[in-house]
C-alpha cells in the first residue's frame, strides 16, 4: 500500500514542473565544500545553456569560499544523480537531459582550502 | 432544625469508575463500526478496550480543580514578570533568539497536539482512552495559551516574536516541526498516538523541554521557567498516556507488533529531525550554557531511551531503526544547522551570529573530535568575511528534504565531509533526502508526502524568486527580525535599557 487510508487515496505532487510558470528547479552542490550548509536551489529555464547555467548563478554563489575564484570549470568532474557525467557547455539543460528538480553535483580535486584540518 | 448530613466521599476507585467507566455505552442505533470508522483501518487489532489501564485514575472534576490552581499561580507570576520588566533579567540578547526558535516551532505543535488529541478523543472506542485523550487535548491548548502569553511580553520590546504563526507555516526553518505534527494528524488515531503520545512525549520531551526549560533558568528568563513548571505535571500524565498506549497495542495482538515497530522506526527519525534545532539551540544560542547537545543524548537518549527499549524488548520490540545514524550525527548536528542558520539569516526571524572565540573554546572542548576539525575552519573563515565587511549569505538557498523538510545540511553517517545525497523517483517525480531515515519514511507512504508543501520550492513557484514578496508573505520585517545578531535593533535595545536599568549613565 502506498498510504494507509480508508479508502483508495490518490496524492497529487505538489512541486510539478508546470507550476513552476515556465521554468524549473535544479540543484547544485560541489563535493567537500561544505562552506555551503547545503546543495543549491537553482531556478532556471529549461532552455538555458549549460554554460550559462555554470558561468552564471553557480560561479556566483561559490565565490564566498577560498576556492570558488580558483576553479577551472573545463576540469572540473561532473555527476549527475551521483553517477558520473558529462555535460555539454553548449547545449540547453533540457538537451543535457537536465529535468526538473534533477540534482548535479562536481568536484575539484585539489581544492581543499577549508577541508578538515 | 435541619441536621446537616455529611455526604459520603466517594473512594478514588468508585469515582474513577462513575465517572469515567460509566460515561460509555453500548450503541443500539448504529453498529460500533460506524460510531467509530477510523479505528480499524490502521491494522491495529483491538480485543478488549477495557484492559486500557489508566495508572492516574484522574476524573475530570479533579483536573479541573488542579488546573485552575496552576493557570492562578502562572498569571500571577506573569504578570509580575511584566510589571518588573523581566526581560531586562535575561543573560543577554542573544538568549531571545531560543525563545524565538520556541515560540516559532514549538508553541504551535502544542496547539496540533490539541488538535490531534481532541480527534483521537472521538476516535477510539474505550473510554478510559476518552477521558484521558480529553484531558490531554485540553493540557495542549493551554501548553500553547500559556506560551504565547508568556512570550507575549518579549514582543513588547522585540522583533521577531510578532508574527510566530506566519513564520510557523511559511517560514522554511519552522516547517521541520510543522510537518512533523501535520503527518501526525493526517495518520490514524492509533499512529497519532505513537507520533505524538509515545514518540514526542515519552522518547523525546526530555531532549526537547528540559534544554530549552533549563536553558530558562540559567539564563534568567522566569516568563518561560514559569511555563515550564506549569506543564511539568500534565507531561508525566502524557507520558504514562503514551506508554501505556504502545503497551496496550502491544499486548492486544501479536500481529500488532510490525505494525507498531514500523512506527516507532519512523516517529523517532521524524522526532530526531525535530532535534536538530534543540541541538542548535544547546550548542549555539544560550549566553550561559547548561550541557552540551551530546551530553544531553549522552543522559536522555542513550541511558534513557536505552533503558525504555530494554524494557519494550520483552514485546518483541528493537531500537528504532535510525538510532546507529542518529548516533553518528550527534556530533556534527548543531554546527551543520548553525552555518544553515547563519548564511541564510537574510531569510530568518530570528538573529544568529558568528561564535565568539570562547563559544568555540567551548565546542571544541564539547566537541573534541569534529570542531576543530571540520567546523572552526569554517566559521573562522566566515568571521573573515565579516572582517572583510562581506558578510557571508548564501543566496543559493537549500535542498530540502522531502519527509522532514529541512535544508540537507547532513553529511554521510559515515564521511562527515561528504553530504548526503539521496533521491528517488516516483510516478515520474524525483524527490530528495536528508537521510536514509527521511528516504524509508517516504517510500512506505509516498501518495503522502508527494504532496508536501516545501518552504523553497515554494518561494519560486509562488513568486517567482522574488525574496520581498516572500518576506511580506512570511511576515518578516526586512532589517528589523532577520540578519546578523550583531548590529541588529534587539541588540542595541537590549544593551541600552539594560544599561540604564543597570547603571546611572
Ligand atoms: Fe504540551
Ligand atoms: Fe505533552
Ligand atoms: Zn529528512
């Protein structure tokens, strides 16, 4: 059973993609820079490019850590549902295959400013 | 003359059984499947309601009587509390932000705890169970009216205190408590009360009224002290109600058993979440520190809760499921969430701030194996940027956990410099997860929680990102509730009226 109910009992998923009016939901995080309390809430269209997804709000808010200016994002390795990938900078979230709410993540090996100590 | 007759006193017994036993009756007009149609569908297999035992034997003309004596003696000490200018007494500013955090997050579920209780009340069959679910739904009305009446006082002088059922529903580091009590009262009656009768009252009141009562006294708030000891005596009347509860399911039928452990895997996962703010609070936002968060797992969880599931083992029931995770998170809990709280205070109706360096002399010494190791770097490299003037905030926002609805601020049980990550897929959707505890609870009851109502998503889907219509929404005044403690206008009032009430300048 799928909820314990009285009777047949349907849940309707209340974060669909088509309420976010036109857009969507990803999120980020970069492995072992846990400066960032959590993995990041993106909003962007499905349309945009991965370039600008990645040169946009993702180099924005890492800049706060140590190694946020020191990334070299042509290096940097990439999982997409923790299973490693690879993106094409050129081509729309949609065309990456990139779905609402799907969670990337990317490492920098090498970059360990406030790792533990 | 009339010869006055001395009425005869009724032993507790004979009461008890006049009147409570004899308030129930057999229904001729309608089957007892249609008086009471929510009590079977859980599972849960019931022979003979009256072997529900009632140790406290209380009758509601008694508890009436009690409790008015209680509400005198409370309003009498609050308003006193007022007249003295009481909040004046408290260590320092600082404190008010665990008071926020209580009246936010806490209050509220006392009053879903009255809620819940009153429609239990309704629900089963015995009436012993009845009365005491009666009682319990009026204790938790007036666990909250006493609270907010309490509290109202630092509203007076304080922000962030004003608008706590707006900021209960929307705000996004509230909803961890709001959807515990909301899954609680859209189960059934008999999960309800392991949810909340066992689970809240009996697993986890003391990790959860102790700090923060405690937490009162040694910081010289006598407002919430008062409260405190108000409801002390209604809570050892719930927890026995919770007890007996799993050990009447227990003892009904063996197949109650897996319906029952099932349960209490769950409520403690969903319970130990609800702790993360506790925890921060303990390690974080008391001037003058009662113990630490894991010396209170230390005395409450482990010895305690230890003790309670030694004791259950002869029903054939384990520790909950989570507890070796909850074991390795204890550790890391309360900095996980602080630096939540911290770079995301834009968004907050409280205030946070970066732990001084006694603070953190005494995390690391609290905390000897992961501190320094994995939490003063990041804080020292926060008060930097402070330095700096480039006050750290995290406009990234957060993950948030499907079940339990917290950011993700949770690492690996077993790699804390690595967070966790979990995700499913159901009829096309992907969900997240904090934990494999939060993941369990979905998969057993996804058509329930697809439908969660999730604090970030939220602010997109229903303003498009725009963090000022979210804010009038949540009601948080922006500059005035939110933000670095430091600075802040509580701050310099505190300072200032203390001053003038502490010295002549
Ligand atoms: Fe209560
Ligand atoms: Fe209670
Ligand atoms: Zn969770």
């Amino acid at each position: 059973m799928t909820v314990a109910a009285i009777k047949e009992y349907v849940g309707v998923a209340r974060d669909r993609v088509e309420t976010f009016n036109g857009k969507q939901l990803v999120y980020a995080s970069w492995d072992h820079h846990l400066l960032f309390a959590a993995p990041f809430l993106l909003y962007a269209a499905p349309q945009m490019s991965f370039r600008e997804l990645v040169g946009g709000p993702l180099a924005a808010l890492v800049q706060p850590d140590p190694d946020g200016a020191a990334i070299d994002w042509t290096q940097v390795e990439w999982l997409k549902s923790n299973q490693p990938w690879t993106p094409d900078f050129d081509r729309s979230l949609a065309d990456n295959g990139i779905g609402h709410k799907d969670q990337i993540r990317f490492r920098t090996p090498g970059l360990t400013s406030l790792a533990a100590a | 003359m009339d010869m006055k007759v001395a009425k005869k006193k009724l032993g507790l017994k004979e009461k008890y059984r006049l009147m409570t036993r004899d308030l129930g009756w057999e229904p001729s007009y309608r089957t007892k499947d249609e008086v009471f149609p929510y009590v079977k569908y859980e599972g849960i297999k019931v022979h003979d309601w009256d072997k529900w035992e009632d140790p406290f034997r209380l009758t509601m003309d008694a508890y009436w009587k009690y409790q008015a004596e209680k509400e005198r003696k409370f309003y009498a000490i609050i308003d006193a509390h007022a007249q003295n200018n009481g909040h004046l007494n408290i260590t320092d500013g600082r404190y008010l932000s665990a008071l926020k955090v209580f009246l936010q997050a806490i209050s509220p579920g006392e009053y879903a705890a009255h809620k819940g209780f009153s429609r239990v009340g309704r629900e089963f069959p015995g009436v012993g169970t009845q009365v005491a679910c009666q009682m319990q739904a009026i204790d938790e009305i007036r666990h909250a009216q006493t609270q907010i009446h309490a509290l109202s006082n630092y509203n007076k002088y304080y922000n962030g205190f004003h608008a706590f059922a707006d900021a209960r529903d929307r705000m996004w580091y509230n909803t961890v408590a709001r959807s515990f009590f909301d899954d609680a009262m859209s189960a059934g009656p008999f999960e309800f009360m392991i949810a909340i009768g066992f689970s809240f009252e009996y697993v986890l009141t003391n990790l959860l009224f102790v700090p923060f009562m405690s937490g009162a006294a040694y910081n010289g708030d006598m407002a919430t002290v008062t409260f405190g000891f108000s409801a002390q005596s209604d809570e050892a009347r719930h927890m026995t109600l919770g007890l007996e509860c799993i050990k009447f399911m227990l003892e009904q039928d063996p197949d109650n058993l897996p319906i029952v452990q099932g349960w209490l895997d769950k409520w403690f996962w969903r319970g130990f979440r609800v702790l993360g703010l506790v925890s921060t609070m303990m390690d974080y936002m008391l001037p003058k520190r009662v113990m630490s968060w894991r010396e209170a797992w230390e005395i409450y969880g482990v010895e305690n809760g230890g003790a309670l599931f030694k004791d259950l083992a002869r029903y054939g029931i384990r520790p909950p499921k989570g507890w070796d995770d909850a074991e390795k998170s204890i550790d890391h809990m309360s900095h996980q969430f602080m630096l939540g709280l911290y770079q995301w205070s834009f968004g907050t109706s409280l205030h946070s701030w970066i732990p001084s360096d006694e603070d953190m002399d005494w995390l690391s010494a609290k905390y000897p194996t992961t501190f320094d190791k994995y939490y003063r770097p990041r804080w020292d490299h926060i008060r930097k940027l402070a330095a700096e003037g480039k006050q750290f905030k995290n406009f990234g926002l957060a993950k948030l956990c499907q079940t339990c609805q917290l950011p993700v601020v949770f690492t690996e049980p077993d790699d804390p410099t690595m967070s966790c990550h979990r995700e499913t897929s159901y009829k096309g959707e992907k969900y997240h997860f904090c934990s494999d505890g939060c993941q369990h609870v979905f998969e057993n009851e996804p058509e329930k929680y697809v439908q969660a109502w999730l604090p970030m998503p939220a602010l997109f889907r229903e303003f498009e990102g725009d963090v000022g219509a979210w804010m009038d929404w949540v009601s948080l005044r922006d500059g005035q509730d939110n933000g670095d403690y430091v600075g802040s206008i509580d701050q310099r009032n505190f300072e200032q009226w203390r001053g003038l009430a502490t010295s002549n300048t």
